[in-house]
C-alpha cells in the first residue's frame, strides 16, 4: 500500500473528491493520493 506522506495532501484530496474536481499538482504525494482516492489530475500535473 501507499503511505500519504502529509495531512494537508489528504485534506486537498478530501475536498476535491467531494466536489468532484480535478487536481492540477506538481506534487508526487498528492498525485499518489489523487490516483488511490481516484479523483482526476489535469494533464499538466506530474504523474508518479
């Protein structure tokens, strides 16, 4: 399994899979959460 690393990665996460928005990160732990979690990263975002 994936670890998240940091509080605030899963609040970010959190709150946009209840609204049902996509990530735009450049953060490798949030990516990871976001594709567990599966909410959708705009495709500018770094993918681990």
């Amino acid at each position: 399994g994936i670890t998240p690393r940091g509080m605030v990665d899963c609040m970010i996460a959190s709150v946009a899979h209840r609204h049902g928005a996509s990530l735009l990160t450049s953060d490798v732990d949030l990516s990871r959460v976001a594709k567990i979690v599966q909410i959708g990263l705009d495709a500018a975002s770094i993918t681990p």
